[in-house]
C-alpha cells in the first residue's frame, strides 16, 4: 500500500492509538504482531488478547487511570497497555527499576486518578491513554499525560515525512517504560507491519535478528548503535544489509560515527530527530545528508510544527542568537500529574518549551546548545556542557562523556569531565583528552580535570545520569572516598 493510502485508512480509523488493530486482525490476521524473539502474537491474536483484557477491565469498573503492570514481558507489557486504552482508560507506565520507596511516592502523588471512577468506556482523540514519566528535580519521577491525537498525529507525520520503510516491521530493543521505543512498538502496531522486541538489549542478538532482514526499520539510542559498531570492529562482523531505515533518537548522535554504521548497515537511511517525552518530535534530518550543517544541529522543523527561539534581552536577534526553544504542534503533551517540578515544561498559550536553548541557523537548522538546567558560569561566562561533551565523545576512544562544574573562587565554576572509555581502547591520558578539546573550543571550555568512571549511570530511560555523576564528582573534588571515579592522568 502506497503511504499517503496508508495514512488515509489509519487517520480515518477513528483518530485513537488503539484503532487500527481490530482492522488488521481482519485483514491480516496471521501476520505476526509481535514477537519476542521467544514468543509471538499474530494479529488477530493480539487483537483477541487485547480485547479480553479491556472487557475484564469494565467488568471489574477499573479507574479511569491504571497502571500496566512492570513485572511483566515486554510482549505482555504491549497487551495490558493495547487493552487499558481500548477500554477507554489511561495507562500508566512506571519503571520495573523504581525502589520500593520511589513507586509508592509516585503513587501517592497521582492519588485521586488511579481511583477515580471511569465513566466512558469510549476514548474520542482528546481523551488521555498514556501517562509516562520522566526524572525530576525532586527525586519523584513526573508524569506527563497523553492524549490519542498527539500520537495518532505523531504516528502520521511519522510515515508521512519516512515513507514506507517506516511502515515495515520495526525492532524496538529498548524498556517498555521508554517513551521512545514504546512509541516504536507502537508504531509497528500501527501500521500493521509488526514490531520485534527484546526483553533486555543483547547488541548480538539485535545484530542477528537484523541481519535476517525482518524488520528493516531499527528505532535506536546512540549508545546502543555504538555498541553495535564496537562489537562489529571487535568480530569483523560484515555488513547487514537488512535495514532499510535507522531512527535515532533519545540523545546526541555523533554525526562523525554515520561513516562507521553506514558501513555496517549499507542499505539504511540514517536518521536522527530531536524531540522530548512532552512534545513528540520537533525537527530531523538525515545523519549525513548535509555535511554543511553545523555540529550542533538537530534538523528542520516537522512539517506539523513550528519552532520559536526566545532570547533573554540584550542576546542577538534571530538567527543566531541563542535563546529558549518553544515549539507549536498538535503533538504535545496535555499536562503533568503527581509532583510539581519546578524544571518542568512551560506553556506560553499554544506554545511549549521544555527548557532546552538553541538558535535557529542561517540555512534553518535548528542547533541544540544544551539544557537551560545544566548550563554552567564559568569566568563569567556560559557554557553548556553538552558542546563539551560532544567534542569528547567524538575521540575515538571515549564511549560517554559528562562534563561538570564544581566550585572555584576565581573562576565561579571550574569546568570538570567524567569519560567512560571503550573497552577495546587502549588506556586514556588527560593530556589527550585536553588537546582534543583546545583544538576545537576556547580555552575556557576546556575541562580542567578528568576521572574515568567504568559502571556509567544511567536514567531509567537509558540516558546519562548527570545528576549521579555530579554526586561523584563532588566526592572527588573534597576527596572523600565513597566516590565511584578514578582520576585521569
């Protein structure tokens, strides 16, 4: 089927998440749904699943709000949430990972929404069905609400600006409880071509499942592409030629690594886009089409949105000054629920920002300077670590790099790094770590110190953990030994 017919049937099907499956069970009932490399549901096997789940939920006079059970399969994890939505309910998705303390907090703060009483079982596109969650300020995770239309949106813009390679079956190894590759099983659902999952990510696994050619569109994190890319160096794993289209999202990809999974996947379409948990996604671009696109571009803006750069007074105007990014589309979220966090998202009418800074580029690029809460002031200045971290991340021996401030009373902040080096690499100096970044940036952004961390922190949606090494770091600065870092010499 051609995409924009694609489109056509899924957008009519009623405009909500959970739509499109009664139709597939009809059509192609025996085509597999989903898969986890262990099990597998057809969709008509799906769709009966999900149904019966849904009618249990009625029955029983479920709330409005119910949270999908985290000790779960993933591929049972897909069921409970299909058949929560299909019953007009919201679903909640927490993180198998939570101490004890952490769920019960979460609990508490949503309160009255997991108990009050639901009183249509029919969803219209308005209606909430997903509620995830994100790290906060407060050590409670927040939630942020989703309604139908923001990701029946998402989903359509998706195929519309991709075409039909992502419209094939897609492989979403990554945690149910991450919106991104929750949104890639979805996504395989949706347009009726399937999705394979992985229970935890295993890069040969992943690499064998691609390299049988079912599912030519990979929804990925950088972490994991790189892990991929230093097993292949590792085994010289030849190339998969299986993979038609490669989604990057969920972090910063190394624009300088597309040579290197070009090579391993020579069939892809390499893509990256820049989004958040609140607003779907924002802007895009192939990974290598435009080798004039500066370092710190994510992309043009979706045919659906619209970008607004902010400045504080006295920064240039438009394009280059740097300023708070605002975005306008029928993607966002609805709200948050549970504990206010004083770094969450902010409304201005139709517009949203979630904190990130950047600039809009002369050839309309938008470029990603860094979070508005991570920013730095060092000698008077501003720095984002992320520019930094970048520049680290790009020598051939550093796998994750997360650049700090501690105090220091000439400067206001002295500029620090923790690096994760590749185990294939041979060992890491300071020296070359800070020549690396004297040739590319001023010399005030270059880290005056260096530690190797070997277990690197992660969030419960796989991204570096800043606030944990920030801990540590400060445990190193005033030598106390409970830190977890190791100096670079």
């Amino acid at each position: 089927m051609h995409a924009a017919c694609l489109i056509g049937v899924l957008v009519a099907n009623q405009g909500l998440v959970h739509s499109p499956l009664a139709g597939w069970a009809q059509t192609r009932p025996e085509v597999v749904a989903l898969d986890d490399g262990h099990t597998s549901l057809t969709f008509a096997q799906l769709h009966a699943a999900v149904e019966q789940h849904a009618q249990a939920l009625i029955q029983r006079h479920a709330p409005a709000t119910v949270f999908v059970d985290d000790q779960l399969s993933t591929l049972q994890h897909m069921v409970s949430f299909m058949g929560i939505i299909r019953s007009g309910r919201c679903a909640a998705v927490s993180d198998p990972d939570w101490p004890s303390a952490v769920r019960d907090s979460v609990q508490r703060a949503l309160g009255a929404s997991l108990t009050e009483p639901c009183h249509t079982h029919t969803a219209t596109p308005t209606s909430p069905f997903y509620i995830g969650f994100t790290s906060g300020s407060t050590g409670i995770p927040k939630g942020f609400r989703r309604h139908h239309q923001s990701w029946t949106e998402s989903l359509r813009v998706c195929l519309d600006t991709f075409g039909m390679d992502a419209a094939s079956c897609v492989m979403a190894p990554g945690r149910f409880s991450h919106s991104l590759f929750l949104f890639g099983m979805v996504l395989g659902l949706w347009s009726g071509a399937g999705v394979v999952v992985q229970e935890r990510f295993s890069a040969p696994r992943l690499m064998n499942t691609l390299r049988s050619g079912q599912t030519p569109c990979l929804v990925a994190v950088p972490s994991q592409l790189l892990m991929m890319l230093e097993l292949a160096a590792r085994r010289n794993i030849a190339p998969i030629e299986g993979v038609r289209l490669i989604l990057i999202s969920g972090a910063r990809w190394m624009r300088d690594r597309t040579a290197a999974l070009q090579t391993l996947f020579p069939k892809a379409r390499i893509v990256e886009f820049y989004g958040a948990s609140e607003t779907s996604f924002m802007a895009w671009m192939d990974a290598d089409a435009d080798a004039s696109a500066p370092a710190q571009a994510v992309g043009k803006p979706f045919a659906n949105v619209d970008i607004d750069i902010r400045q504080p007074q006295g920064q240039p105007p438009p394009p280059m000054g740097v300023g708070q990014i605002y975005v306008r589309s029928p993607m966002v979220f609805i709200d948050y629920v549970g504990t206010p966090d004083h770094t969450a998202a902010v409304r201005d009418g139709d517009w949203l920002s979630v904190r990130d800074m950047g600039y809009m580029d002369a050839q309309g690029y938008l470029c990603l300077v860094g979070r508005e809460n991570r920013m730095l002031v060092t000698q008077g200045k501003n720095l984002f670590p992320e520019e930094v971290e970048s520049v680290l991340m790009s020598c051939a021996d550093v796998m994750h790099a997360s650049v700090q401030g501690v105090p220091d009373a000439i400067r206001g902040q002295q500029v620090v790094a923790v690096i994760c080096a590749k185990h294939s690499s041979p060992a890491l100096s300071a020296h070359a770590l800070t020549q690396a970044c004297r040739e590319q940036l001023e010399s005030y952004k270059v880290p005056k110190r260096f530690w190797v961390c070997a277990d690197w922190p992660t969030t419960a949606s796989g991204k570096t953990d800043h606030a944990a090494l920030a801990a540590w770091v400060q445990a190193s600065f005033f030598n106390d030994a409970s830190s977890c870092l190791h100096p670079l010499h």
